[in-house]
C-alpha cells in the first residue's frame, strides 16, 4: 500500500480505509503485533492522504510506541519523517522541523544517507515557510554537500532549486548566478538537455537584468543552440525571442526582427497560437504592420526553401 504510486480518488481511498478498518478489527483479536502495526501504518497513511490529520497522527504515534518497544531504530525513524511531512501539511511548521530532527538524528547513526537527505530537504522548506532564510540556506547547503558526496545529481538539483528561490526572494542576483552555474554543470554531467536549455535561458535573463547584454545574448544563443540539437521546437521558440529582444535592447533593430520572424514561422509549424501572438506583438512593437509581418515570412519561407 505505501508503494502504490497510483493516483486514486477520495472515494476509492475511503473505501480502502473501510477495508482495512475492518481488517484492523479483525487482527486486534489476535493482538496488537507486527502484522497489526503494518495495517494500522497503512491506514495512518490513507488518512493522511484524505487530510485526516487528527486520526493519521494518532495512529502513526501507536506506531510510534510499538517500534519504541521493539527498539526498531529504522521504524521509528520513518514514522518521524511522516510525522515530519503530516505536521508541515497542517501548516506545524516548528513541529515538523522536530520530528525532521528526530528522525535525522536516527538515519545519522544507521549511515542512511538517502533518507538523511529526505529529512534535511524537509528542514529546509519547512524553514523557508517560517521566512528563516539563513536557517534554510545553512540546511540545503548541508544537503547539498552529502549530496554532492554521494552522487546524488537529482537531490543536489533540488537543494540548489531551493537555494536558488531563497536567494531570488532576497534578491542576491549575484549568488543566483553562481546557483544557475552549478546547476548548469549538474545537468551536464546527467546529459539533461532541457535542465541545460533552461539553464541556459535563466543565466541569459539574469545578465539581462543587470545590463549585461553582450553576455546574455551569449547565454541566450548558447541555450537556442541546444535546443536546436535536442529538437525541442517550443523552446528554440523561446530561445528566438531572447536573442531577439536582447538585439534589439542592443540597437540591432533589423536582426532583431530577422530572430522573431525565424521564430514565428516555427511558431506557425507547429501551431503554438500563444507564442505567435507574442511574436506579432514585439515585432509590431519594431513598426512592422500586420501586412509587412506576412511579407517578412513570406520572405524568410521562401529564403529558406
């Protein structure tokens, strides 16, 4: 049941809960063992899922109790990171911090380093919630470094994701920049070519914000040139109109249209209705009419057969 990753509806979960509500009743005859602990942790994790926070809580706590008894380290420390997940669910934001900690503390001393991860992200969005930014930005650069440590691109992705909004929140646009670096080189090394695209595209619209044209406009062909390899036609839309508005933000008013022209007549091919009309709109922003628009295309189309 904790390994269904299906989707299921309100009703077909309170029906679930039903079942095994029933079956609950049926193992308590027996007693309170193993097999009991792990249909009533089912249960908990249905109620969590309906937002039964009260109910979910209170069985996940017997839970608690049990392993306790038994001296299961490994339990006890995943019924803390529920816990974790529950509370910052209902908005308990130092509560979830707690149970976080409790069950950090327990992967530390088994070498689980997945789930020290898992607690550590936790920490830090809960701390982000409570606007303790420096508190965030010390756990995920924590969790950043196990991260890196141990190869895990993925988690070192969301850490850096995490750093990344925190600093774009205080408006530290020049640790920003490094963040999108390190993240460029991440998806790198995972040969994901949308991560670098978009990479990319965000270094490009950072040195735009801070004037830096020139090295935008470099970001911003960098990112299209990717695209253009990986085929990935919405954005080398996307990356047209960059180079375009940078060019024009530059004073090369006619390349500027040659890219949104190119960029609109993909746009066409593949029936991005949005993204032609944001392209009519910048080029009618460089004086061109409705009519000299579809000159220009008719131009670029035959041009380009």
């Amino acid at each position: 049941m904790t390994e269904n990753k299906i989707e299921l509806t309100k009703e077909e979960l309170n029906q679930i809960l039903n079942e095994k509500v029933e079956n609950l009743i049926a193992l308590e005859q027996i007693g309170k063992n193993s097999h009991y602990i792990k249909e009533l942790s089912d249960v908990a994790l249905i109620q969590l899922q309906l937002k039964k926070y009260e109910e979910s809580e209170n069985n996940y706590l017997i839970c608690l109790d049990h392993f306790k008894k038994q001296k299961d380290r490994l339990g006890q420390a995943a019924v803390y990171g529920v816990l974790g997940i529950l509370n910052f669910e209902k908005g308990n934001y130092h509560k979830s911090i707690e149970f976080y900690e409790d069950a950090l503390n327990i992967y530390k001393e088994l070498s689980q380093i997945e789930e020290q991860i898992t607690c550590l992200k936790g920490m830090g969005n809960n701390y982000i919630k409570l606007n303790k930014f420096d508190d965030a930005c010390d756990i995920f650069l924590d969790c950043s470094a196990i991260c890196s440590d141990n190869n895990d691109m993925y988690s070192f992705l969301d850490c850096l994701g995490s750093l990344i909004y925190i600093h774009e929140y205080t408006e530290q646009w020049d640790i920003v920049f490094d963040l999108y670096k390190k993240s460029l080189k991440a998806f790198k090394e995972l040969n994901d070519n949308k991560g670098i695209i978009t990479s990319y595209f965000n270094l490009g619209i950072l040195q735009k914000k801070t004037n830096n044209l020139e090295e935008a406009l470099r970001f911003f062909k960098k990112g299209t040139n990717t695209s253009i390899d990986s085929n990935y036609a919405e954005l080398i839309i996307k990356g047209l109109s960059y180079i375009g508005e940078t060019l024009f933000y530059l004073g090369e008013k006619k390349e500027a249209k040659d890219q949104f022209i190119k960029a609109l007549h993909l746009a066409k091919k593949i029936k991005a209705e949005n993204a032609e009309i944001q392209l009519c709109v910048l080029l009618q922003s460089l004086g061109l009419q409705d009519k000299h628009i579809l000159e220009e295309l008719r131009s670029y189309e035959e041009n380009k057969s």
